[in-house]
C-alpha cells in the first residue's frame, strides 16, 4: 500500500513536520526512513520480549519438575485462596482486622505446613523463587550519560559561529511521534499506556501502569513508550548533528506498592524516564538518551515508594545529545526530540502495584552541527 504524501503512518503513530521550504521529496524520504527504523525497533523489541516469555516458561517448568506437577497446582491454588482470604481478614469487623506482616507470617506458615506435609524441602523451593533473571529486566538504551541537571547551572551549548550557529526550535510543533509502535510484554499483569502529547504546546511524556493482583507465581511485565516532537533542520556545514532539550517538569512521579503474602518471595522492578532525541537519516542508527530519573527497588518484603526527584515547575536541560552519524551541508532532516519512558517488574509471588507519571514541557531545542 502506498504511503500518504502527508508522511503519516498510522502503524507507527508518527506524523513528518510541515514545512513550506522543505519539498515533497524530502517529506516523503523522511517518512520511509521513519517508517524503516521504527520497524526495525519493533522487531527487536518482539525478540527481547519472546526471551522473555521463554525465561518465565522455562521457571515454570523447573518449579514444576522440583515439586511435581500436582503438588504445582496444588501450592497455586492455595496461595490464591490465601490471597483471597487476606482481603477479609484485613478489614474489619467483618474479619478480624489483622496487619499486613501478621497475616504474612500466618501465611508463610501454612505454605511451610502444606511443604512438609508433602515432604518438600521448603529451602531448595526458596531458592528456587529467589533466583534473579537477567534476561527478565529493563535494559538501559543503549546510549545514555548521566542524568540531567538543572538549568541555568551550567551551559552546555558549544562555540557557533555566523556560518554554522545554534538553531532554536519552539512550539509550536507540526510533527510528533506517538510510540503506538511501543507495547507491552506481560504475563500476569495488567498495564497501561496513557500518552501525554500535545506538539503545540510543546509537551512529552506517559503514564505507564504495570499491576499484578495475583500473588500466585512468577510474573513479569515491561512496557517502554516514546513522545516527541518533530521538526525540520537544515544543515549549514557537514558534520553530527548535536541537540540540547531544555524542558519544564509538570509532572515526574514514581510510584510503587509491593505487598508480600507467603515470606517466600521476591520482586525487582525498574522505573526510567530519559530525554531523548533522533535525527532521522540514513546515516544516523540509534536515538540518542540521557537518562532523567530512576526509581529501582527489589527485595523480599512489602514496599511502598513515591519519590519525585524533580518537582514540578523545575526546569532541567540535557546534556549535548550528538547523533551517531554525520548529515550533508544543505541536506534537509527531521530531528524529533522528547521523552521515553520504560519500566518492568517481575514478581515471584508478591503483588505489585508500579506507577510512572512524567510530564515535559519542551521550552527550548537547541541544535547545531559538531566538525
């Protein structure tokens, strides 16, 4: 099927920035070579999360060798009665109003009862569970250095001169890139993606939702979505292309609530949000990233966090994002810069409840060529 002359590609949740002095050429170059990399990134996110499906299907069927397939479905079934059961017990007066580490030792005590009834050794299933899978967490891109500071701290914009200057780019924003491209790997949880974009007004960002009420087996869930803006940059000389985002926070929130229900359990979960941007040419391979904020946890009992490590109304600036590739002088890009966020949990047997709110409001985009 033929792409539209208005380079917007549904598939991909992107739409190529107008603009009068770029030729209809250009326009439909830039959404093919768009179009091409974010296929290219959705194959691979399908690879990494079929790793992962492998890696909770092969968890599976070690805990089921060790214990034996009845005695699997067995213990399954009792931790979702105890499960249910703890949300009686908990409120009162109709139960018995019991705190949440009273009924997690009762709990562990009728898993360890129900074990030794069986003869199962209760040491070798716990270090079953506590196994930490590499394979099953949130990798980090590729290209990343440090976090962001605050701006006005430090400037970071290089020499320019008449010939080859820093450009600034200001909403409004005629394109955008949505991350519909961007999914979810989950077994288990239920997630979300709530997109926070408005290119006019010059905002990025996502809400990502990751919960798991089923505190019964081993889940894992990781979702990643990107917003930016895009727009139009002609080079002056040949050379990198480099870019600062200097942004207003409205929101940059983490949130997490753990709850342990056996005291044989385990959880890790990894919450990032960058900056980020990509020059789009067939040069240049990767978006470049620095990382903005963090919120990592794992452990074996309940945890409850909500951290804001920039408030809203700060204003922040990147470090100078330098493409991977050089650009042509004369030659017409499209540069989209903005937001990425990506979290994931993996649970044995612990209900989580994960929650990232990062809202950006892009002020300046400032870009120049590096020689």
């Amino acid at each position: 099927m033929a792409r539209p002359s208005s380079g917007y590609l549904a598939e991909f949740g992107f739409r190529v920035p107008y603009d009068p002095a770029v030729s209809e050429r250009d326009m439909e170059q830039a959404a093919e070579l768009w179009a091409d990399y974010e296929q290219r990134a959705a194959d691979e996110r399908r690879r990494h999360d079929l790793q992962r499906l492998n890696a909770i299907r092969r968890w599976r069927a070690q805990i089921r060798e060790l214990v034996g397939a009845e005695n699997y479905h067995d213990l399954r079934q009792l931790k979702r009665r105890l499960h249910k059961e703890a949300y009686v017990n908990r409120k009162p007066p109709d139960g018995l109003g019991l705190r949440s580490e009273d009924l997690t030792r009762l709990n562990a005590e009728r898993l360890h009862s129900f074990l030794a009834e069986r003869g199962l050794l209760r040491e070798a299933i716990h270090d079953r569970l506590s196994r930490r899978f590499d394979d099953l967490t949130v990798a980090r891109p590729t290209h990343w250095d440090g976090t962001v500071h605050l701006a006005g701290h430090a400037d970071v914009l290089g020499k320019s001169s008449a010939a080859n200057p820093w450009t600034t780019f200001t909403p409004p924003f005629s394109g955008w890139q949505g991350g519909v491209g961007y999914g979810a790997v989950t077994s288990g949880f239920r997630t979300a993606n709530t997109p926070l974009l408005n290119p006019a007004a010059g905002q990025v960002g996502s809400i990502l939702t990751l919960d798991c009420d089923d505190a019964s087996d081993f889940d894992v869930a990781a979702i990643t979505a990107d917003r930016q803006v895009a727009f139009w940059y002609q080079a002056p000389v040949t050379g990198l292309i480099e870019v600062v985002i200097r942004a207003v926070c409205g929101e940059a929130r983490h949130t997490l609530n753990v709850e342990d229900e056996w005291g044989v359990s385990s959880f890790e979960v990894d919450q990032k949000s960058f900056l980020m941007m990509h020059v789009i040419h067939p040069n240049v391979r990767e978006p470049q990233f620095q990382l903005v904020s963090e919120l990592s946890a794992s452990g074996d009992t309940s945890t409850y966090r909500t951290e804001q490590h920039i408030v809203p109304g700060q204003s922040v600036e990147s470090r100078v994002l330098v493409s991977d590739g050089p650009v042509a002088a004369g030659e017409w890009v499209v540069i989209r810069a903005g937001s990425r966020s990506s979290d994931g949990a993996r649970t044995n047997d612990m209900e989580i409840h994960s929650r990232t709110a990062f809202s950006w409001f892009l002020t300046r985009i400032h870009v120049h060529v590096r020689q």
